[in-house]
C-alpha cells in the first residue's frame, strides 16, 4: 500500500476559517488513538507545540450519512504520528465500511471546533506576553540576569502552565505587576503576527510590539481578544511555575 500524501496545514493560511472541503485520503487504525482519519487538506492543528490537538466534525452528505447512520463525525483530537496528522475519531468505529464511504470517495466539510481553538489561541499568546512581561520585570530589562524561555510552557483545555527551572524567580508582588502590565498592554489592542522562517522550512515565529518568539502554533490577530488574564503563582521544588487563565470565550 502507498501512503497518501501529506496533509496541507490549511490553518496556517488563516487562523480563524471555519470550515474547509476536504477528501479522506486514508482511515488509519493507531495503536495508540484508535481509528483515525488522514485528511487532503486540514483546519485542526495536531497536539504539539504546548498546544492541544484541535477538535471538528466532519459533515457526511445524505447518501453516505445514511449509508452510514451518522449526520456528522466527531474528531476528539489531531496528532502527529510519525510524518503524518491523524484525525482521532470518537471511540469505537466500523473501519471497514467507513474506510468504504469515506477514503477518496468525496469531498467532506470539515467543521473546525472554533470555540475550543479561539480559547487556545488566546491562552497561547497570553503564555507568550507572560514570559515577555516577566522578562520585563526581573529579567535583562529589569537589570537582572537574562531570562530563558520557560521549560515548560503547555495548555490545557482550560488553563495553561509557564514553568521555569529557576528557584524563586519572582515573589508575589512582582508577579501582581506582571500580570497587571500584562493586561494593561493586552488592552491597548496590539497587533500579533505569526510568520514562517524564510530560512528554515517548518519553523514559524510568534511577534508582537518588537518580541519575537519561535513558535508553530495558533495565536489571535490582536491582543485585545485575549481578555483579562489571571495567573497563579507556585515556587515549589526549585521551580519557577504560573499557572494562567484567560475568560471563557
Ligand atoms: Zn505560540
């Protein structure tokens, strides 16, 4: 069998469409996800980066919904597995007459989950403005030693995590002026931009207001959608960690 071809990242073009046509180029069994769909083209950005794998449906047409018994498909996450993105359907599936309605039979609308992806986008950018604003405050700027990107820095569906190998990085008080900055800037409504390098196939870049962070994943085109964020902070185990909150969408 021949593998189907790469999967166009079609979110890169735009980071807020919606809905994309898109062909079944293969149903994969995974050990590790279950059945899987291999897309022609896709909205959902796989797991990666920090980020969480998007979520969709895919919308069947009368004929092979009814062939099928099934309005929709749910797609519960994406991930990368070896050279490919798989689109991780929900629970158990007869793959052998999916595989027959759906693999190269016609195109399908793939509705992207906006609502969990427009929360991870901002919870994404609010990771990258915390680190820029803890810079600010005690990192070079501040006249401090120079600052490391976090270790960590990862979401989950509702919250995120900036975490730093560094004892005591800030105190309480200094993270209250983090996040008060942080927010303050966010309102003034500054534009983001995400780019691709020129130079290095695959390796994109995060900018706002003169910071640029390396970075692949899905971020606002302003900072005023963020919204007001809240962070915590934990200084345990020689570890620096902010665990962060931006409102429900
Ligand atoms: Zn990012």
């Amino acid at each position: 069998m021949t593998s189907p071809p790469e999967t166009t990242l079609t979110f890169y073009e735009d980071f807020y469409r919606t809905e994309l046509e898109v062909w079944v180029d293969a149903l994969t069994l995974s050990e590790r996800f279950g059945p899987c769909l291999v897309l022609s083209e896709t909205l959902c950005h796989p797991h990666g980066g920090g980020q969480k794998g998007d979520r969709a449906v895919l919308a069947l047409d009368g004929e092979v919904g009814k062939r099928l018994g099934l309005e929709k498909m749910a797609i519960v996450d994406t991930r990368r597995e070896g050279e490919r993105i798989v689109h991780v359907l929900d629970g158990a599936a007869d793959t052998a007459a999916l595989e027959e309605a759906l693999v190269g039979t016609r195109p399908f609308l793939l509705r992207l989950d906006w609502k969990f992806r427009h929360h991870q986008m901002r919870l994404h950018s609010a990771a990258h403005l915390l680190h820029c604003f803890v810079e600010k405050i005690v990192g070079e700027s501040a006249g401090g030693p120079p600052l490391e990107f976090p270790e960590t820095s990862d979401l989950q569906p509702e919250f995120g995590l900036n975490r730093y190998a560094r004892k005591e990085l800030l105190d309480a008080a200094r993270m209250e002026r983090v996040v008060a900055e942080l927010n303050a800037f966010s309102a003034e409504g500054h534009s983001i931009a995400t780019r691709a390098d020129p130079e290095t196939e695959g390796f994109r870049y995060w900018e706002c207001a003169g910071w640029v962070i390396p970075c692949g994943g899905t971020h606002p085109r302003n900072t005023a959608e963020i919204g007001p964020v809240e962070a915590t902070l934990s200084l345990k185990r020689g570890k620096t960690g902010m665990t962060f909150r931006v409102p429900a969408g």
